[in-house]
C-alpha cells in the first residue's frame, strides 16, 4: 500500500468516525417527549476501504 493510499484510508475512517459521533450526539440532543424520531447506529469497526460493519441499527 503506497503511502498516499494509506493516508486517504486514514483520512476516510477519522472522517466516518467524526460523522458517525455527530448522528450519536444529534440523536441525543433531539427533543424527548417519550421517543426520538430518527435511529442511533454503532458502528463495529470501520475496514481500509471506510466500509462500516455495523452491529446493531435501532429505531428508537
């Protein structure tokens, strides 16, 4: 892997990560009368390609 190539997947994983910490904290911040509109998503691990294994997608 060049090094070029392995600073983009660098770049790539912090920038999901950054995205998927943002939905988590909208999430929490949304108004709570009971239930949130919207779903939370964890990711498991983020591979060199920025593709997302999730292990669990609710609908809260």
């Amino acid at each position: 892997m060049t090094r070029r190539a392995l600073r983009m997947a660098l770049f790539h994983r912090t920038r999901i990560a950054v995205h998927l910490a943002s939905v988590a904290v909208l999430a929490q911040s949304l108004p709570m009368d009971g239930q949130v509109a919207g779903s939370v998503i964890i990711a498991d691990q983020i591979n060199a390609n920025g593709q997302v294994h999730l292990i669990n997608s609710k609908g809260w």
